[in-house]
C-alpha cells in the first residue's frame, strides 16, 4: 500500500515550484517565431515589451535563474539511446561540456586550474605528470575535447557572469540588474598535447549556459543567453551588441548575430497585461571544426522567457522555453536543425503543458518528439480536463485548450502537433527522473515512496501506462545500461546515498534486482549526482562507476561495478577526504581509464592506480 503523506517538497523540484492564481486562467496558445525583417523590426518588438513594463509596473514577473543540468559525457556508443555521450537513434553521438574532459585513447586528463588549463597524463599511471598548461586570460567554465579527421581539438567555454567562476557583479546584489557578462569560446588544437596551438577566441555578450559536441559530425553547439532589462528601456548597444573574434593573432569586431538572424517570439494570447522584467535573449551557435576556417554560425532568439533547457541529438538541438501566460506557464519545445544545409534553421515549435524538469525528459526518436512534463497545482489547474475515455476527442480538446488536471504526463508530438498523450498519473507527486529507452520510457516520480513507472511507445500516437514499481526512497537519475536495464542514484529509505539496479527488460513488470548503500554507515548524505548527473563517473563499457558522497564526517567517492548477467551491484573500494576546520574538500568527478582513476575535488586533480587503488600523483587547483 502506497503511504502518501503531503509534505512541501516543491523546491525540490521546477516542476512543482510554479505560482499563480487559482482562478480559471485564460486560454493560453502556442507561441510563434516572426524572423525579423531589419533592426528597426527588432527594436520595435522590444520596445513593446518596454512600454508595457512601464504600464503594468504592479504587473511585473520577476526573472527566474535557467536551471543547469546535464548528461555525463564519455561513454561508448549504444542501440537506442539519446544523450549522455551515447548514440541518438538518428544522428550519432552527443557529449557534453563539462568541467574536466578526458581523451581516454591517449591517456589524458583536461582540467582548469585558475585561469589555465592543464593536460595532465593519466594513463599508463606510472607516467602520471603535468604535459602542458595554457593560460587563457578568462574564467574558464567548461571544456569538451573531441576528435576530427587526424585532428584532436579542446574547445573551451568561460566568461565572466553571474554563473561563471569569477566574482559577481556589485549590481547583481539587487533583485536583478543588468550585469556585465560575457561569454567566450576558445579553440585549440591539442593534437600535441605538448605544445597546444590555440585557433580561435571568440568573446560575446551573454552567459554561456551549455555545449553539446556531435561526435561524427565533428561540430560543437553551445547555447549561451542574456537579460535585455526592460526597467528603464533598452540602448541600442544593449540590443545589438557586439562579439570579438580573435583569429591568426587578428581581432575583429563582428555583429552577434544579424538581424536577419533573429527570431521574435510571437504569442496573442499573452496580451495585453502580460509584462515581464526582462526580456530573454538567447543565442544558438554552432562550431563546424571539420573546416579549416572554424566557422561559427549563430541564431538568435527574443521572447520573454524566464528558464531555457537544452537538449539535443546528432540531427536537432532543442530548445525548451518557459513562457507565462496572464495566469498560467507552460513550456514551449522549439526545434532547430544541426545537420542540415541551413544550420540552425528552425523547424518547428510544440507547446508543452506545464514544466519539463530536465534533459532526460525529452527525446527525439523518428521524428517523433517525446516528453515527459508535470502539471502542478498552482495556474489554475483544470480538474474537468483529465485524458477522456476517447483518445481522439481528448486530443482535439487538449490540442485547442491545453489545460490539463494536476499530475503527470507523456506527450508525444510530429511536426509541432500533439500526437498521442497518457495520463494524468501519480497525480500528487512530482518526477524526479526519467529515461527513453528506445520504444519505451521510464520515469521517476516522488512523495515518499519511489514508483518507477514505464510506459510503452512502440504506437507514438497512444503512448500507454505498462507498469510501476514501489521502492522506498527516490532516484534522482537514471542511467541506461542497456539490455533492459537502468543504474538508479538516489536516496534511499534510511537517507543515504544509494544506487538502484532496476530490471525492465519487462516493461510491464520492472523490478530491483540489487540495491547497493553508497554510505552504510547511515544518516543523511548527499551526492553532486542529484542535481548534475555528469558527477557519476563510468568508464567506455557502463560496468564501473563512482558517486561523489558528502556527509557531516567528510566526502567520498564510492566506486562499484555492474555485472548485468547476474543482476548484481558490486562495491570496488572507495576514497576519503575527511572534513576539518582547515579542510572541507570534496570530491566532484572521477574519469575512468584502463589503469587508473583520474579525480577532481574542490582543491586537487589526483591520479590513482585501480589495482591497488593508490594515488600516484596530485596537482593543486588554485581558485
């Protein structure tokens, strides 16, 4: 029987952390793209969003910070999967950015240290040792290293904002302000992990939120935004900035994006008193290094949304958008292409009711959009518009009024237009976790008891409920091992660290085969993995993994394997870092290679040996 107790949990979860009245909320449609034609086009939008933050001064909804989260990059291909650095079933591999990299081939190791980057080798570990060090003159961010043709590249994400490493502007200490940020790319060439050679610097406007590397296509995108604060108007130099470009020694003054490159966000029905603080600027750009030149091209986005998530596959990035309505949010997909002959051409936009967590939640397979998205209660929920007894006439009627009641929901789209929806299910609880596995999915949702549930697709137009499984505790990521299997990290019952092996080689009847305590020592501990699964570290084959604890004594990175023929989690040792008065370093990442574990904590970059699990050499981080 399944306790459920009502408990305020919405923090812990975008999805239940929208407000709003109860009223009935006006209908809300699905917003357009209008590109624009010339400037004078553009400032004449914004200027609108102006003129009614004047009006409606008493009206203003306050900007929300983008939620970062992401995959683990650096795994080996695998049949229908989608992100994670595994191969979409329609384009090939995606990695992406992270704060360290490795190229696993040649034994090396990425890091940031201050304004530098170091290559480190880590593999054969009896060769540990520092091989060279850039100084990049910014705040490095994130890195993604990749191969093209004979070429190796390290392609480097940084800048000064309110999320980059450096300080935060004094201005940002009121509600929200304008701040000066910047986002910056960096190319090198690391064929020589000896002597780098650095290509090209380009450095914009904006704070750079996320990159994605398309390993065949040997192209980089990267989604970076900024606010046009609409309190006092917006100056041209804010409206159309400009990006520096640093090639061959030679600096350039370029356009950000042209603005016939710009898309203005379209939407009636969120006039006339909808009036938000600032308006979202978002820029999409794509780096092709399988050309000499390094072109980079870019597609800018205007509306007034207040969060953007990133997903993408080899063929299409997406870009979700939280857009309010008068009384009511939702979340709208837009599709741009990756590998077409227009790069980034938009291709269509779908309207999502509600909230869409996080990146594991969407998914693209056949040209079918897929999404996982949660209904709170707030904005007015709709208790007469539940999934009715006829598939047809429900669709008709969510697709004209997308009003739904509370709970949770799969949605599936073709071309920007519903297609198939289930549910509402699990109504009183909020998802955690989610996971397509090719022609079925699976999902986390949570109040005190954890139900796993899947659901099948193999019919994208009736997506249908297979079957559910109640554990204690939560998982708060889910990792597709293949052959019907996911590694779950979470918490479990007792409050500690824990990682689930869940069965659902039988969708109708997934099971926990093996669930193994991180920390058996008991109480309360937490792990990086909960908010950024790019902390679980595995290695190319999804056998061995680390999960980065942390509890009152210290943290620690807890290693183990899997062995799926006989459905077993197997501990392989662990690391330590007690806390002190004068210590509180903490372990954020471990990389995998043939004989050694490279580590990334708060203070140092380690390299141990696996067998025995001994450090062999430790490179200070300086902050």
């Amino acid at each position: 029987m399944k306790i459920r107790i009502v408990l305020s949990l919405c923090c812990l979860s975008l999805a239940a952390c929208s407000g709003g009245s109860s009223s009935a909320p006006p209908s809300k449609v699905l917003g357009r793209f209008q590109k624009a034609a010339n400037c004078d086009e553009v400032k004449s939008y914004v200027q609108d969003y102006v003129d009614r933050a004047q009006e409606f001064a008493d009206r203003t909804v306050p900007v929300a910070p983008p939620v970062l989260e992401g995959p683990t990059p650096g795994t080996e291909p695998s049949p229908d999967s989608g992100e994670d650095g595994v191969a979409s079933p329609s384009g090939g591999t995606v990695i992406q950015s992270d704060l360290a990299f490795t190229d696993v081939d040649r034994g090396l190791f990425f890091v940031f240290s201050a304004n530098n980057l170091k290559i480190l080798k880590a593999s054969p570990a009896a060769e540990a040792q520092v091989l060279s060090e850039v100084e990049l003159g910014f705040p490095p961010q994130e890195l993604v290293s990749l191969k093209v043709g004979a070429r190796r590249y390290a392609v480097i994400f940084g800048g000064q904002g309110y999320f980059g490493i450096g300080p935060m502007p004094a201005a940002a200490e009121s509600t929200i302000a304008p701040l000066n940020e910047e986002s910056i790319l960096a190319v090198y060439d690391v064929s020589n992990p000896a002597s780098p050679t650095k290509l090209l610097q380009e450095t914009a406007p904006g704070r750079f939120l996320e990159a994605r590397a398309l390993v065949e296509g040997g192209k980089v995108a990267w989604v970076s935004e900024r606010w046009l604060y609409l309190g006092e108007g917006v100056e041209d130099a804010d409206l159309f900035p400009q990006k520096t470009s640093l090639r061959d020694g030679g600096t350039n003054q370029l356009p950000l994006s042209a603005c016939q490159n710009t898309l203005l966000y379209q939407n009636e029905s969120l006039n006339p008193d909808y009036a938000p603080y600032s308006l979202t600027a978002t820029t999409i750009s794509l780096l092709d290094l399988n050309q000499a030149l390094l072109p980079v091209v870019s597609q800018a986005v205007l509306s007034p949304a207040w969060r953007t998530l990133i997903a993408a596959n080899g063929d299409h990035l997406m870009l979700a958008q939280n857009v309010d309505g008068a009384e009511r949010s939702d979340t709208e997909v837009y599709r741009f292409d990756l590998g077409g002959e227009t790069p980034l051409a938009f291709l269509d936009a779908a309207q999502v009711p509600g909230n869409i967590l996080n990146q594991f939640f969407i998914d693209e397979r056949e040209g079918v959009l897929r999404v996982f998205h949660h209904v709170a209660p707030s904005f007015g929920s709709c208790p007469e518009c539940p999934v009715a007894a006829e598939p047809a006439a429900a669709l008709k009627a969510q697709a004209t009024d997308p009003n739904l009641a509370t709970g949770n929901y799969l949605s599936t789209y073709r071309g920007g237009s519903l297609l198939g929806r289930s549910g509402p299910f699990e109504e009183d609880e909020v998802p955690y976790a989610a996971r397509f596995l090719g022609r079925f999915a699976c999902v986390v949702t949570f109040i005190q008891i954890d139900p796993l549930t899947c659901f099948d697709l193999q019919d994208p137009a009736k997506p249908a409920k297979l079957g559910e499984l109640e554990i204690e505790g939560v998982s708060f990521h889910l990792e597709d091992l293949g052959q019907g299997f996911l590694l779950g990290i979470g918490r479990g019952g007792a409050g500690g660290v824990v990682a689930n092996l869940f069965d659902v080689s039988e969708p109708s009847q997934p099971q926990l085969a093996k669930q193994l305590a991180l920390n058996p020592g008991g109480g309360t501990s937490f792990s990086e993995v909960f908010y950024d699964p790019r902390a679980l570290g595995k290695d190319q084959e999804l056998r061995n993994f680390s999960v980065p604890t942390d509890d009152a004594a210290g943290s620690k990175l807890a290693l183990f394997s899997v062995d799926l023929a006989t459905r077993n989690l197997q501990p392989e040792g662990e690391l330590l870092k007690p806390f002190s008065d004068t210590s509180y370093d903490a372990f954020r990442r471990a990389y995998f290679f043939a004989d050694s574990l490279a580590t990334l904590s708060f203070q140092k970059a380690e390299i141990f040996s696996r067998s025995p699990l001994s450090p062999v050499f430790s490179l200070p981080l300086e902050n």
